[in-house]
C-alpha cells in the first residue's frame, strides 16, 4: 500500500483543554486533520464540548477539523458541524435515526461524510451505505474515554470494510488506542486514515511523534 494516502488525525481530546488553540498549533502543520471528539454524556460516558465550544474550536484551526459526533441526537447535530465548517463529520451508525439522509445533508454542506461503528456492532450490516460515505470509522476501542487499550480483535472488522471498498476513494480509519507499537498492525489490516490521542499529547514532542506514526504507517 502507498504511503501517499496515510492520514493522520490527532485527536485534542487528549489535549490541553484550557490552552486548545495552542495546543492544535504544536501540530497543526504535520497533521492531515484535526480530530474534535464530541461527546453528550448520554450515547457516551462522558461529555466533551458543546456545539457553540466547538463551533470556536473549528473557526480557529488552522487545518480541517474531523469531527466524530458520539452524541443522541445526532442526525440534527452533523448539519450544524458541516455548516460550521468542519472538513469531515462522522456519525455513528448507532445513534443516527436516518443514516441516508444525515450523510446527504452532511454532503450538501461541503464536509466529507463519515459512518462509524461501535466494537460490537458489526460494519456488516452498514456496508450498504459505501455509495454515500467518504470514510468509515471502525472503533478500536468502546468510545467515550481517551487513552484506552487498543482492541487488536477489531482488525477483522477492518479487513472486511477494506475488502469491501476495494479500490473506491473511501477513507478507512480507526480510532482508538493508536500508538507506535499498534499503528502498523491497523495499516496491515487495510486502515489508512489514524486518530491518535494519548499518543501524541502526552509526548514531549506532539508534532514529531505525528511524523513518527505516518513513518511507521508508510514502511509498511
């Protein structure tokens, strides 16, 4: 696989919340996105930023924001997120009511249309939306919390969306536990876009450790 098309998404959920500006500057200019995780407290154990929080968060990113929305109500939120400007908005397929007309509206407003999928749901009964989609999301771990251990079991799950998009320009990334030691057994499996969180904001170094995981993504 060509090294051309690996992207690598730093998730600021691991971030200085306080300084979050500052923080997506450190490695905004090697990052091909900037993943802003969004939780309510309700389809997730946890809550991170409001719409009018966010809103601030994508207006003031130097590189697109790729927002994950892991959220109830969610097929009204991803038109708020892809008219605020967000380069990508992912849904999860768990909690969207009409997935077909979220993903079209989420379309019409510029974004790039992402379907995510839980660990215990299987991508199988979802495949059918590839005509829609921009990226599926396979979760590498169950969603809510940072720093959670990679789930190497998902990798079926991976090769099975990588075989089913074959050679159609859809993004496949994963999204949890993602570090130097796991990031080459999800780019084997078929992944090529890598949300990396802890990884990255807690090295001393955020924007040199994102080079170093696209360096170990690339030789493979």
């Amino acid at each position: 696989m060509s090294d051309q098309h690996i992207r690598i998404t730093p998730s600021i959920l691991s971030a200085d919340r306080e300084n979050i500006v500052s923080e997506i500057a450190k490695i905004a200019e090697v990052s091909d996105l900037i993943h802003l995780d969004i939780m309510d407290n309700r389809f997730v154990p946890n809550e991170t930023w409001n719409l009018a929080e966010a809103q601030a968060i994508i207006a003031a990113s130097p590189t697109l924001i790729d927002a994950h929305l892991m959220v109830e109500d969610v097929d009204t939120l991803a038109i708020e997120y892809a008219i605020a400007g967000s380069g990508s908005v992912t849904i999860h397929a768990e909690a969207a009511v009409d997935i077909n007309k979220t993903l079209r509206g989420i379309k019409s407003h510029g974004a790039r249309a992402g379907l995510a999928v839980k660990p215990g749901t299987p991508i199988e009964n979802y495949l059918e939306f590839s005509d829609l989609v921009d990226m599926f999301l396979i979760m590498t771990v169950e969603p809510g919390f940072g720093g959670q251990k990679f789930m190497a079991e998902m990798m079926d799950k991976v090769r099975l969306t990588r075989r089913s998009i074959g050679d159609r320009p859809i993004w496949l990334q994963v999204d949890g536990g993602i570090s130097i030691d796991t990031i080459a057994m999800a780019r084997e499996a078929g992944a090529d876009t890598f949300v990396a969180g802890s990884a990255v904001f807690n090295s001393p170094e955020p924007a040199a450790m994102v080079e170093m995981l696209r360096h170990r993504a690339s030789a493979l």
